[in-house]
C-alpha cells in the first residue's frame, strides 16, 4: 500500500519539474502534462477516453482534459496552431492539476 499523500508529493514535485519547460516552451511541455494528467485522472478513478467520458461522476472534468488533450495533438501533429490554443491547453492541464490536488473547483 503507498505511502498517504506520496501520489500527491509525486504529482507535486512532477508539476514543479515541468514549470520551466512550460514558460520557456509551452508547446514542447504539452505532452509531459497530457501524461502527468492522464496519470493523475486515471489514479484518481477518472476515465481518460471519450467513450466512458459520461460515466465519471464529473464529465466536466474529462471533458476539459479531452479537449486539452486534442489541442496537444494538433501540435504534436506539427499543424499551424494559434498561441492562444497552445496557452488554453497549458491552462487545460492547469485547471485539472489543480482540481485532482483539491485545490480548486473546474466548471
């Protein structure tokens, strides 16, 4: 069994790590925060697909992380992107960080 709250020191100390790659090179940092969420969502009991998005008691919650998710793709992808979807993701991941550690709500 781990350790009370070791995920969330993990999840911490992962975030803290990425911050500089997030104000030097948000896009390059999109896909290290699409797997630190992932991760967290699916510790957490969420579900990370489309397909089950309906049954999580929160579907707002895999929403968002869907549609930052998608926004990772196109760049990942190498597509022509608008800086402000690379900023709405970064802020995706931000808001779902935030609310898996409790420290916010995501509406």
């Amino acid at each position: 069994m781990a350790e009370p709250g070791f995920d969330r020191h993990e999840w911490e100390a992962e975030w803290q790590g990425l911050e500089p790659l997030v104000v030097d090179s948000p896009a390059e940092a999109l896909p290290e925060l699409d797997r630190l969420i992932e991760r967290m969502l699916t510790e957490q009991g969420y579900p990370t697909t489309e397909e089950h998005a309906q049954e999580a008691a929160d579907p707002a919650i895999v929403a968002e992380f869907l549609e930052a998710r998608r926004l990772t793709t196109v760049v990942d992808r190498g597509e022509s992107v608008d800086p402000g979807d690379i900023g709405a993701a970064v802020t995706g991941y931000r808001n779902l960080y935030e609310f898996l550690l409790g420290e916010r709500d995501v509406s």
